[in-house]
C-alpha cells in the first residue's frame, strides 16, 4: 500500500518547517507567495490532498491530552479534565483522555487517539514539547492548546490572564506592607510560569521596588520533575509570589521547616485557586483561574469546528481574579 504523504514529508522535501508547510497549504500569513507556491506544487508532485477535510467532515470525538509530568492525585489539570469531560458529554461529545508518556512526548509519538485516526480534533492541556506539537500538527488534528500558549505555532489557544495575575498578587502583598517579595517557580519551564513572573517582575520594576535574584526559587529541574525548595540563606523575603497553589503548599512547608511561620513572619500567595486547597488547615491568599469560563470556550471552539472545519479562534484570555485567603 502506498504510504500516504504528510506535510512532514514535504517539509523535507523543501528544507523548511511543517509550520512553514501547514501555513503555505492553509493560505495563512507568514509566508511569502513564492514560497507558498513553491510549497503547493511539491505537495501536488508527492500527491498530498490539500483541503482534504470538506466542511460538516469533523467527528464528535476529541482526544484529551496531558504530559504525564502535570500529573498526580491533587493535580489542577486533572481538575480540569473532570470538568471538561463533564462539559463534552453535556453537549453530546465524547472525550478520549490520554496521559502522554515522557519518551513519546520527547520522540513525537502520536497518542493512540490519533495515531488510530478516531478523532479529528484534540485539546492539550498544559505545554507539551515541541516534537510531540510537531507531529501533531503533521497529523492533520485540528488542535487547541488550552491553558497554555506557543508563539511558534498557529495554533488556536485558551489561556489564563497569567500576566496580570501575578502581578496583581504582587501588588497585594505590596499593599499590604511587604517591601521584600520572592517568586517561586521554573520560570523557563513554561510560558505560563514565564508569564506569572512577568507581571511580578512588572509590578515590581513599575514601582521602583527592590529585587532580588536571590529571591527567585526554582520549584522543577529542566525535565519539570519537582525538586527540593531552597530557601535564601541570608536576606530572607517578607513574602513570596508562588507560581500555582501546589507549589505555594510545599513553599509553606518548606518554610516551616525552617522555624518560620505563615502568615506572622513570611507571606505567601499561590496562583489557580482549584480544590486541593481543601487539604490544608491554612487557606491560600492565590488567583482564580476561570476554568469553568475557559472549557466553555474550548467546547464552542469544537462545536464551531465541527461546522466548519476552517474555523479559528486565535488565543482566547479568560479574565481571573484575586481571592483572599489565611495566607498573607
């Protein structure tokens, strides 16, 4: 049988990118018209089917990814796929989870979903490695990166206010009198992360405050595995900045092995605000993620697609919010 022909094989075949091929065939921006021509025709030459999917074509199946690495028992992305799958089935759509295993996300190996052709569109919870986005984007599976964005790619994304989120936490502890603040969490991890530390570190350099690179406490190593807190030895914060609640929980622990005490002598606020706080005997100062306003929007941008598989929807922010807690 012959094999069919992908966009990664007239990526090769060119020398360019399979963004650079998905946007030529698609007609989309970022890509000059010679280019976008010289691409069309290796792809009629290989026999590829450009615009093979017609409109009404997209099945009721969506595939549900989450890198294995974001999960556990207390994990927010599963929260969030227990009310997403909730929301798909009210809706009559039937959501396939998949966890992504590290070697396959590293390797690019399609989940079995996909690979299978039993879904034609997939939502990806949190920021998978760039090989495994590479080839799903080869595969054709129109794609919703949710909770997470990639610049690289053009990709339809839902994501959180994370910006502004950590920097209006910054600006309350300010508020409230603490003139030394840290931040906690593997800023280069993700582009979430990235973006909390950017609206502290906004917050901060807007009003003139003091930084610390001291205070900047990395939470994972470069494989996103958790690793142990090391507090400053010396000029130890007023408050820190957490980059989700679960990190917050494990900053509070860390912190009380160390003889200090939260909320009397050290502060601290976490971001998501999701139920495993209910496990704790001290409540989060932390911010809302509207999770339940962002799977609403995931659910309409698939119900659209399946009308018509051209449609877009680009990077979608959902709006959070402060909540106040025994914390700080």
């Amino acid at each position: 049988m012959k094999k069919k022909v992908v966009m990664k094989d007239i990526a090769e075949a060119m020398g360019v990118s399979i963004v650079t091929v998905s946007k030529a065939l698609a007609g989309k921006e970022g890509v000059s018209e010679r280019v976008r021509g010289k691409i069309i025709q290796k792809a009629q030459e290989l026999g590829y089917v450009i615009g093979e999917k017609k409109r009404g074509e997209l099945n009721n199946k969506i595939a549900i990814l989450i890198p294995e690495r974001y999960v556990s028992e207390r994990s927010f992305y599963v929260q969030i796929y227990q009310k997403m799958i909730m929301g798909f089935s009210e809706k009559g759509l039937i959501g396939l989870l998949e966890i992504v295993r590290r070697e396959s996300e590293e390797e690019g190996i399609l989940p079995n979903s996909i690979a299978s052709g039993a879904v034609d569109q997939a939502v990806l919870i949190g920021e998978l490695h760039t090989q495994m986005i590479e080839s799903l984007l080869e595969s054709d599976v129109r794609l919703i990166f949710f909770d997470f964005q990639n610049e690289e790619y053009d990709v339809d994304a839902i994501v959180g206010d994370n910006i502004n989120g950590g920097y209006l936490l910054t600006r309350y502890l300010v508020k409230r009198g603490y003139e030394k603040i840290g931040f906690v969490g593997e800023y280069r991890a993700t582009r979430s992360i990235l973006d909390r530390f950017m609206g502290y570190m906004k917050y901060l350099l807007a009003k003139g405050r003091e930084m610390n690179p001291e205070w900047v406490i990395p939470d994972r190593d470069a494989d996103g595995c958790n690793i142990k807190l090391k507090l400053p030895l010396k000029n130890m914060p007023q408050a820190f900045v957490c980059n989700n609640d679960e990190v917050a929980y494990r900053m509070i622990r860390a912190l009380k092995e160390s003889g200090y005490n939260v909320p009397e002598q050290i502060a601290i606020v976490g971001y998501d605000d999701y139920a495993g706080q209910e496990r704790a005997d001290l409540t989060l100062t932390t911010y809302h993620v509207n999770v339940e306003e962002m799977i609403r929007i995931c659910i309409r941008i698939v119900e659209a697609r399946m009308a018509d598989p051209e449609y877009r929807s680009g990077t979608v922010t959902v709006n959070g919010c402060l909540v106040e807690g025994d914390s700080a």
